[in-house]
C-alpha cells in the first residue's frame, strides 16, 4: 500500500530567509533567521499531528500549493483577475524559497531526509486565504 499524506497550514508562507551570520568570542556563528525558523516550528507541528507513523524512508513525491495573499494596493478589479487566476503571483517571494522552507521543517517528521524527493511539485497564487496545502506520497514501484 502506498502511504500519502496531507497537511493544510492556514499561515501566511513565509520564505527561506538567507543565513545570518554573527561573531561570538572571535567565532563565527551561522544562523536561520527567526521569522524563518519560527515558520519552520509550524510547519514540523503541524506535520507531527498529521503524521501517524515514524518518518517514511522511501521514494517520495511532494506536491505544495501556496496561496499567497493578494496585496492590499490592489483595486476591486485587479484583485478579481487575482482571484479567477488571470493574474499570478510572478513577484517576490521565490518559489524555491517558499518550498525550500517548508520541506526543511517537514524534514526529520515526515521523512527521513529531503534527498528522499523524487518529484517536487510546485504551484503559487493568490488567494483571500493564505496558507500552504502539503500533499507527499509514497513513490513506489
């Protein structure tokens, strides 16, 4: 049987944010940034409530759908085109960036590492309610 699962995150995406680097003791420190790490926390919560088994060790296929708010500049008409998908998100945040933060805080829950990742399917618009819909399923012969 082929294991899938689904999780919906009703938070505005946030994403990767570059590695801060800081000097202690003549030391070099490098950290994630904490918008970025908290948004993590929340992604790796929801997912431990989601998931009903230990992390999955096998080929997989992760499908995210982000849906990003429609800037509040917009007019009643361009918000429209937003919402019946003639305009799309084509300005920042980065698709690699949204997902790489999201898988990063899947990993070690749902799977064992991300190097697992077969297929990674991406898709970003607009919507009145942010948030990211995660779908990952088994690859298996």
């Amino acid at each position: 049987m082929t294991f899938s699962i689904t999780i919906h995150l009703d938070i505005n995406p946030i994403p990767k944010g570059r590695p801060k680097f800081s000097k202690v003791g003549g030391f070099v420190r490098t950290y994630t940034p904490k918008k970025t790490s908290d948004y993590e926390t929340q992604v790796r919560e929801a997912a431990k409530q989601a998931m009903t088994r230990e992390p999955l060790e096998t080929p997989l296929a992760t499908f995210l759908y982000f849906r990003l708010p429609i800037p509040k500049s917009y007019p009643k008409k361009r918000i429209q085109a937003c919402l019946n998908g003639s305009e799309r998100p084509i300005k920042k945040p980065d698709l690699d960036n949204l997902a790489k933060s999201v898988l990063d805080g899947l990993n070690g829950v749902v799977y064992l590492d991300d190097s697992q990742l077969v297929s990674l399917h991406i898709t970003k618009v607009y919507d009145h309610n942010p948030g990211v819909d995660i779908m990952i399923r088994e690859e298996l012969l």
